[in-house]
C-alpha cells in the first residue's frame, strides 16, 4: 500500500501546486481570513472533486474530456475568474484599513466555483487521475478510492492553508496591500481570458 501512496503523493504535486487561479484566489483569501481561507477553499474543492472522482470510476472520464463539454466549462470558468477578479480589484479600491471589514467572495463558494469550472482541473482528474483511479480499484476494489483520495486530497488542504497563512503573515502596509489585491486581480483576469479563448480556439494564450 505504502509504494501506491507515496506515487499518488508525487502525481499529485503536479496538480495541487501548480500555478492557477486556485492559487491566486487562495492567496487573496489569505489577506482577509488568514489560514482560515485556505481551509474553507480547500473544502469548496473537495465537494466538487471528490464527487468528480466517484463518477470517473464509474466510466464518466469520456464524457468529461470531451472538446464542447471542456470548452463549456472553459467559457464559464473563464467568466467567473473575471468576477473574482473584478470583486478582488474593487476590494483593492474601496479597503481603507488593514481590518477585516468589507466586502469580498465566500471562500467556500470560491473554491466551488474555481473546482468546477475549470476544465483543465477535470481534465487531469480524467486523464492522469482516472490511470490511478483504474489502479486503487483493480487492487482494492472500491476501497481503494478511499485510499487514493485520503492521499491526494491531504495535499490540496496543506498547500492552500499553507499558502492563505503566509500570505496573512507579512507585515503589509496599506499601499502594498492593495498593490498586491491588484496584482493578484491581474493574474485572475489573465487565467479568465486565457479560459475564454481557450473555450473559442481550443489553445491558450498563457502556457
């Protein structure tokens, strides 16, 4: 069992650190919830991913990787990486304090949202994640989902409460916090073009 972990632990790196929009909404929820942020991000991830999981062992994987199925969600994704990022520079705008007063998105429904519209998020889950999926069920049957999820998602939660609690941790002056909300803005709204034109051309723009 112990060889099957350790290799769904290193597969995964490849998609739980990854650079993307649910790192940049993770480290904008840190400036305001702290730690905290990451934690209820990472629980909006897990209700849209582990569902995600079930259904792929039960044979949805060709559905999912489909080109209008992924270019749907694409465009979706897209627009709503453009609200968070308008709610972000808005935030950027109207902050008058350091405190946690005002306005900005639920984490929960942020990591919801960002989980289920992207589709490159299903689209290793169907590919990379379904080999692994195929391999914890041909040894454990349905147990083993059990087992490579508990080894996957440990990951998600460590990295984006790691990552809300350093962002919380720096010393930030008025001006430096909101030049980071609008740089943090920046990179969203790049991520949500970057899906939009993926949804039209079926190619990026970013990577």
């Amino acid at each position: 069992m112990l060889p099957f972990i350790l290799k769904v632990v290193l597969i995964s790196t490849s998609g739980a650190l990854a650079p993307g929009p649910l790192t940049a909404a993770t480290a904008a929820s840190g400036l305001k919830y702290r730690w905290k942020g990451g934690f209820w991000i990472s629980v909006g991830h897990v209700v849209v991913e582990l569902p995600l999981v079930l259904l792929i062992a039960f044979g949805v994987a060709a559905v999912l990787t489909r080109q209008d199925v992924a270019a749907f969600l694409s465009f979706l994704g897209g627009l709503m990486l453009l609200f968070f990022s308008y709610l972000t520079a808005r935030s950027a705008f109207e902050v008058e304090s350091l405190s946690n007063d005002g306005e900005t998105s639920s984490p929960l429904l942020t990591g919801i949202g960002l989980t289920a519209l992207n589709p490159f998020f299903i689209a290793w889950w169907a590919g990379v994640g379904a080999s692994l999926i195929g391999e914890a069920l041909s040894i454990w049957g349905f147990a083993g989902i059990a087992v490579l999820y508990v080894s996957h998602v440990w990951l998600d939660f460590v990295w984006l409460i790691l990552l809300a609690h350093v962002t919380s941790l720096s010393s930030f002056s008025l001006k430096i916090y909101k030049s980071l909300l609008l740089t943090l803005a920046l990179l969203v709204a790049l991520f949500g073009v970057d899906f939009i034109y993926f949804s039209i051309t079926a190619s990026h723009l970013l990577f």
